[in-house]
C-alpha cells in the first residue's frame, strides 16, 4: 500500500488520549442529530460539548475510532456486554464503516465472555434502528432506562436491541488412540 492509499483507508483502533476533543465534537453533533424531537428537553439541555468530552476522560480505554487520514470518522464504546455508545460522522455514512464499527464491537464484547450483546436506542430513532435490525440485532422491548448527565441520573425509557453473539468455534484434537 502507498502512501497515498494509507490516508484513504479507514483503520479502527483504541482511542487515543489527544482524539478526545475530536470524538467528543463528533459525539456531540452525532447524539445531536439523532435525538433532536425524541428526547425530553432537559435531556438535551444537558448534553453538552464539554458534558461528552467529561464522559471519554473516564472511557477513553473501552473507547475505539474509525480513523481515516487524520479525521475520526466514528467510534464505538462498549461497558460490559453492552454496546454502550455509537456514532459515525454524517459524511461517512453509508460507506460501510458503521457495519464494521459495529463489528468491532461485538468481538470486543463476545472476547469478553458475553454470549448476548444488548443496546439502548431512543424511542423513535427510526434510523438507528432500521441499522440495528439490518446488523442482525432485535427489538427486545421497552424499557425504563437510567442515563448518566453531568447533573446526575436521568431516568427515561428507551428500546432495548439484543443480538445472540457467535459462539468462537471450538476445534477437538483428533483421537489418537489405536
């Protein structure tokens, strides 16, 4: 590979402690874009720029980026067996990088030790969802869910996704008895 093609290929990898600011902008606009009209207002009051930067200080290590050149074009967070958050820059979608993002993800979580993976959608986000579903995940219901603000729990429901995660295939030597 060139040079060349090095800076148009998408690399995902751990977040690094100087892409905070830059995820944390994309997290921002992303979460943004995607709960606008479907969360209450207070909820969207609170989300704030330096509200998500504050929350990648403490998660940068289960954090990982979608690079390409020098931009951060998406990232993923996983806290157990959840698929905890999730984003990809308006520009990169529909290029197949949230597909591999989510990837991504489910090995870590699957490396973990969880055989079922589970996420958190806002009632409503029709889009999101319409990804989940297309990534073999399915709407397990309607839940109350409790989510972390810089003023503390909020309490809101949210549509619980769950996904089966695959089973690493296990190889038996061969019996060598004559």
């Amino acid at each position: 590979m060139t040079r060349g093609q090095a800076a148009h290929e998408t690399s995902i990898r751990p977040m690094a402690e100087g892409e905070i600011d830059a995820v944390a902008a994309l997290w921002s606009a992303g979460w943004h874009d995607g709960h606008a009209g479907l969360v209450p207002e207070t909820l969207t009051r609170l989300r704030t720029l330096e509200s998500f930067r504050a929350r990648f200080v403490k998660a940068r290590a289960r954090t990982r980026v979608a690079v390409r050149g020098e931009k951060v074009r998406g990232f993923s967070m996983v806290k157990g067996a959840e698929r905890y958050q999730f984003y990809v820059a308006r520009e990169a979608r529909g290029t197949g990088l949230a597909g591999r993002l989510m990837a991504d993800a489910e090995v870590r979580i699957r490396a973990a030790g969880h055989t079922t993976a589970f996420l958190n959608c806002a009632i409503g986000n029709e889009r999101a969802a319409g990804f989940y579903r297309k990534a073999g995940w399915s709407l397990a219901g309607t839940e109350p869910a409790t989510v972390d603000t810089s003023e503390g729990p909020f309490e809101m429901s949210i549509w619980r996704f769950e996904k089966r995660l695959a089973t690493p295939e296990v190889t038996t030597p061969p019996d060598r008895t004559p």
